[in-house]
C-alpha cells in the first residue's frame, strides 16, 4: 500500500494536496503525520523527513522501495500509477492546460501564500481585510486567480474546473482554504467554486481533521498570540 508521509493537516498546504488527490479518487493509502514541531536542523520533524528524502519536506510519497516527493511528483506518479481515475483530463489539450495551472500554481502565487498561510482553524476576516488593503501584491495574485478559474469554469462548463475532479481541483484545495480564512473579496462564481472544492469528501475530511488538531503553532501564526 502507498504511504504518504504527512505534516499538520491545520498548517501544511503542500501535504493537503496529494491527500486530498488519493482521498478524493478512492485511492487506498497510509498517512503517516509528522508533527511540526520545528524546521531547525535539529528538529524531531527534519529527524524523520531528512531519513526519508533530501529535500527534508513534506509530502513524501512512499511505494515500496521508491520515494517521490515534491507534489507535482507525486500527482504524476499517481496519475500514472492509477489510469482509470482519469486524474488528468482525458484530452491531449485540456490535460496540458491542466498541468499548467499547476505549474502556475506550484512556482507562484507568492504573495498570496506568504501573507496568507494556510490555517483551516482560523476565522481571520479581520487580517484578512487588512492585507486586502496594504498588500496590492495578493489583491494581483487573487486577481490572476479569478482570471484563471473563471476561464477554466467558463470553457470547460463545472462545476470544478476542468468539468470533473482532476489534479488541478485537489492543487488548488489550499487556496480555497486561503480564501476562507482570510475571506478576501472573490466575485460569486469564484465562491461558490470555493464552496463545491469544500464541499468535496477528500477535502472534507482533511478539514474535519485539521479542526481536530487542536495543535497551536505559534512559528505558523504569527499574526495570533495564541488560539
């Protein structure tokens, strides 16, 4: 069985992606959570992930002897590994636009991420507004997004953005999660996007475990003193 090796579910963005990927398309798979207790060197969380990969970060898939980590790896492997859950779209074209809004998505957004790390536990309306309004760098990256998922929604007709689940819905899933907490202004039909990738089992489940958490950061929060 696949093993998939795991951050906090309330924190790590990168980990939710391919978990929700194996989730949401019925995938069997064992999690295997490693706490954040620290990203120093000599953390018990670079302990056990530095034994596994070089990069020292999650998430990493484990098949038998092989290891793949980074997340778009891990979508392709499984992609390929599993053919029949269409993980990709089907045609030729569309599945290249679908990997390339990955791609987009995996090399960018910066501003979006760094002032709105991901935090499914919060409700931050409040920081929200305020980086809406010093911050023109995420008020462009929500721009771009609105961009793209509004022409994927329109040309390939829902409800998630290339008609059926594929990679790309469980790529985005962090970010839906971004909106949220921080309720930036979407426009209705990016909203209710928001709400169907919520509404998703895959991301259902990893939400109900995130909340379950419990498990207060304060390195990943520093716009909260405490929960």
């Amino acid at each position: 069985m696949l093993k998939l090796v795991i951050g906090n579910k309330n924190y790590s963005s990168w980990s939710m992606r391919p978990w929700v990927l194996l989730k949401q398309a019925g995938i069997p798979f064992e999690e295997i959570r490693v706490r954040f207790d620290s990203f120093e060197a000599g953390s018990a969380f670079k302990a056990t992930v530095n034994a596994l990969t070089p990069t020292g970060k999650v998430p990493v898939l484990v098949d038998g002897d092989l290891v793949v980590w980074d997340t778009l790896a891990i979508a392709e492997y499984v992609a390929e590994q599993f053919p029949e859950k269409a993980l990709w779209p089907l045609e030729k074209n569309v599945r290249a636009r679908a990997r390339s809004v990955c791609a987009e998505m995996h090399a960018g957004f910066t501003h979006l991420r760094s002032n709105c790390p991901m935090n499914i536990e919060a409700s931050l309306p409040d920081t929200g507004a305020l980086i809406w309004r010093d911050k023109p760098a995420v008020r462009a990256d929500v721009a771009r997004l609105v961009d793209m998922w509004q022409g994927l929604l329109a040309r390939h007709g829902g409800p998630l953005l290339f008609g059926n689940f594929t990679v790309a819905d469980a790529y985005f899933a962090p970010v839906c999660m971004r909106l949220k907490t921080y309720t930036l202004p979407v426009p209705t039909i990016i909203a209710d996007y928001v709400g169907r990738v919520c509404a998703l089992p895959g991301v259902k489940a990893w939400m109900t475990d995130a909340m379950a958490e419990k498990d207060f950061l304060d390195f990943e929060e520093p716009y909260r003193l405490a929960r």
